[in-house]
C-alpha cells in the first residue's frame, strides 16, 4: 500500500512539472500537486508507530 502511494504521488509530481513548466495547463493542473501531497502524507500517516 504505502508503495502504491508513493508511486502515485511521484507521478502526480511529475505530472504536474509537466504540465506546469512544458505545457502550460493552467490553474487546474495544480489539482495534481494537492493530490501529490495528500497521497504523501496519507502515508506517512499509516506507517506503524
């Protein structure tokens, strides 16, 4: 689980430096770093103590 979100938020990340800096998607396009974050801290959130 905890590798799946990584994966997902680096993708996230890299989804919205391209759609950012290459091919300028708008204000939208920040929805994908929100998302990045939640996905980060969602797992750090269900590591075990």
């Amino acid at each position: 689980m905890r590798l799946i979100l990584n994966l997902l938020a680096i993708a996230f990340i890299l989804g919205w430096i391209l759609g950012f800096f290459v091919f300028s998607a708008g204000f939208l396009i920040h929805i994908l770093l929100i998302l990045a974050i939640f996905a980060l801290i969602i797992n750090f959130l269900s590591e075990p103590v």
